[in-house]
C-alpha cells in the first residue's frame, strides 16, 4: 500500500471550499488504484487563526508540515482581517521560501466543454515556469518619509543560481514536450536584472541544442498570449512577470477559477505544495458556486509529481467530460454548485 501524506492548509475563503472538494477527488481516485491511500491532516492557518493567535501559523508551524509527503493549499488572504502583505508573507510565501520551493510550474491548455474569451481560439497547450523565490518579490527595501519628501524602494534580486534553475528546469521541461522555450524578458526598460536574465538566458540555452529559443519582452508576451497563445510551448519568466502572465494564461482558458499550479521543491530536502493560481475569491464567499476545477487540476498536478500520471490524466480527461456535458459553475457560464461539479467529476471518474 502507498500511503501519501499530505499536509492540507484550506486557508481563506474560498480555499474553504474547494479544498474539502478537491480532498474528496482524490479519496475516489485512490479508491479506483486499490493499493494508494491519501491520508489528510487539516491546518487551520489563516486569517482567521491570526485574529485569534497574532500569527498565520505557529512558530514551529513549518517543523510541523516538514515531513510531510505534499502541501495541498487552497488560497491565503482576507483582507478585511489582515493585510495582505502581512497574511501572504506569513504563509503561502513563507512556506515557498522555507521549503525552498523555487519553481512554480503553471499550465494554461484549452479545456473542451470550456468556452475561452477568444473569439477564435486555436488548440494552444503552454506552461508557464515561474521563478517563485526571488526577483520583484523581495524583501530588501524600504519606506523613507521626512518633511517634504516620501519614497518607497523595493529592490529585485536575481542570482546566477537562482535564474539559472529555473531556465534549466523550463528546458528539461521543454525537452518532455514540443521543443521550445521562450524566455520573458525585460531588458529594453529595465537595465541591470533583465540584460542579466538574458545573458543568462543566451549561455543555458547552448546546453540544450535541441530546445529552440525565443525572447519577448513581457509586454509584446502578455499580448501575444492573448492573440496568439499556440505559439508557445515552455515560458520561463521572474517571479512577478510569471504571476501576470499566468492570470491571463488562466482567463484565456475561460476562468481564473480552473487554472492549478505546483511550487515544485527542486532539491527533495522539503515538501512541494500544490495550490491553484487563484485567490480567496472575497466576492463570491458562502455562495457555493467556486470553480473547483482550479483545485481538483492542481490535484492531478500532485498526482503526477508523486508518480501516479495515468491516473492523473484520468482525472483530467473526466473534468474535461464533465464540463463539455455542461456541468459548470458560473464563472463559466453554467449554473452548477462547487459540490455537484465536483459530484460529476467523481462520479465520472469512478465509471
Ligand atoms: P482572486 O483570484 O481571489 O479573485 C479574482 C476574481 O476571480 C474574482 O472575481 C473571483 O471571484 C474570481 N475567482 C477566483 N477563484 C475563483 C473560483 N475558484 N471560482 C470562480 N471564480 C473565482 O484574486 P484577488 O481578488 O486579487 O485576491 C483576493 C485575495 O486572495 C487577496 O487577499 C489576495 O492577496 C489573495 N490571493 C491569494 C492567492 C493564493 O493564496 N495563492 C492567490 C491570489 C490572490
Ligand atoms: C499567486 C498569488 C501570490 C503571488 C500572491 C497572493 C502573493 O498571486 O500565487 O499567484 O503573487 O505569488
Ligand atoms: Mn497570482
């Protein structure tokens, strides 16, 4: 029997609810392998448990979750408790840099049954790798006042290490898929981290001579995600270019609400977690109508990392089934609650 233990954070909002969703997913489809069983220990770590202890999660917190096998997280943030720098920091980003989780792998693929906003989209397939402990997100900084003047810096940090990590595991990637990586790049504007990032770009890319190459500026990049999405294959961006690039890579697939992501733990020392791109969704809270397909994809994800890919594609392939019959929560377009897609989802799963 393989046992997989998975620390669960649900967090905020609507973390709240696809989490439980997505839990009971992956429940069915151990069920379906026979000798795989998913044991979940629940964190209460929000805003919420801020308010009542002056922190997002204990102090030994992360030795708390350090053995475990996975991070299954929902969503971090409600900012009428807590501010979001604060709550972020405390938790999702903490646990990122803690566990050195320094890559963030984030598909964007067209779903059958789900319409995109383009108008006339062609079968794109792409995956974002985003630097996901360093560049714009750091802490070195600092906020200046005095009588006639105030002023914020924040610094960006790009090590060699750091930027050449992420770029090789985009190309390790592209090698598994079609062959090409495109670098998201800076360099006309910005003047000493991007000319870095495409040097560094430039003198990787000969170790992989079978990979083709491109760069794009983020701006020419953003746009042609929504013109031209089939292009890509592998994108490799900073921490900050990668978060936008996959918000539009979430709504050109149809919603924020079905896009999943892995912060992938390169170095085995710790545990990757697996979270969807989206937010707590404070607009839509106690309605029953979350999207869970952002949760339940970010489980096949976790599937895949912990070697089970068929079953992975299986689950895939029965979202995929269950929307095109319809099945769908209102962000895209349907009028089925969070709890009977994902019914749907395992019933289909189980046939
Ligand atoms: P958001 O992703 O929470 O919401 C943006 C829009 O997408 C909203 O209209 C929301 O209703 C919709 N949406 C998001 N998830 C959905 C789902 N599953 N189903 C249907 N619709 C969905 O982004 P935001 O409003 O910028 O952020 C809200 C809070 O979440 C903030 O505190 C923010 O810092 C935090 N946040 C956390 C994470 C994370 O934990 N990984 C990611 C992004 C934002
Ligand atoms: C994400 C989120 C986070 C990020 C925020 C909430 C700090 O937007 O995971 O995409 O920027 O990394
Ligand atoms: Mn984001």
């Amino acid at each position: 029997m393989k046992i997989v233990n998975i620390a669960s954070i649900p967090g905020d909002g609507v973390g709240r609810e696809v989490v439980p969703e997505a839990e009971r997913v992956l429940k069915a489809i151990a069920e379906l392998h026979g000798g795989l069983t998913f044991e979940f220990t629940s964190f209460p770590w929000s805003c919420e448990y801020y308010l009542e202890n002056g922190s997002m999660m204990p102090e030994d917190g992360l030795e708390q979750i350090k053995d475990f096998d996975s991070i299954f997280l929902g969503a971090v943030g409600n900012q009428r408790l807590v501010p979001d720098h604060i709550s972020l920091w405390g938790l999702l980003i903490k646990i990122r840099r803690e566990f050195e989780q320094v890559i963030n792998v984030r598909p964007a693929k067209l779903i059958k049954g789900i319409n995109s906003p383009l108008s006339n989209p062609k079968d794109f397939d792409l995956l974002v790798v985003r630097e996901n402990s360093e560049g714009e997100y750091s802490s070195i900084g600092g906020r200046i006042y005095n009588e006639d003047e105030e002023l914020a810096i924040q610094n960006a940090v790009f090590s060699r290490r750091g930027t050449e990590r992420a770029m090789r595991y985009a190309f390790e990637l592209a090698k598994t898929r079609r062959g090409h990586v495109t670098s998201a790049t800076k360099s006309n504007g910005i003047v000493y981290s991007m000319p870095f990032w495409d040097d560094v770009f430039k003198e990787i890319s000969k170790d992989y001579p079978s990979v083709e190459v491109d760069s794009q500026h983020i701006d020419a990049l953003a746009a042609f995600f929504v013109t031209q999405p089939e292009r890509f294959d592998v994108i490799v961006a900073s921490n900050l270019f990668g978060d936008i690039l996959t918000d539009i890579g979430a709504a050109i697939m149809g919603s924020i609400g079905i896009a999943p992501a892995a912060n992938i733990n390169i170095n085995g020392k710790y545990p990757s977690m697996f979270e969807p791109v989206h937010g707590s969704a404070p607009d839509i809270i106690g309605k029953g109508i979350a999207n869970p397909i952002g949760q339940i994809w970010t489980a096949k994800m976790m599937l895949d990392h912990h070697g089970e890919t068929e079953l992975g594609d299986h689950l895939l392939d029965s979202i995929e089934e269950v929307t095109s019959r319809g099945i769908r929560t209102p962000d895209i377009g349907g009028t089925s609650s969070t709890t009977e897609v994902t019914s749907e989802i395992i019933k289909t799963l189980l046939r």
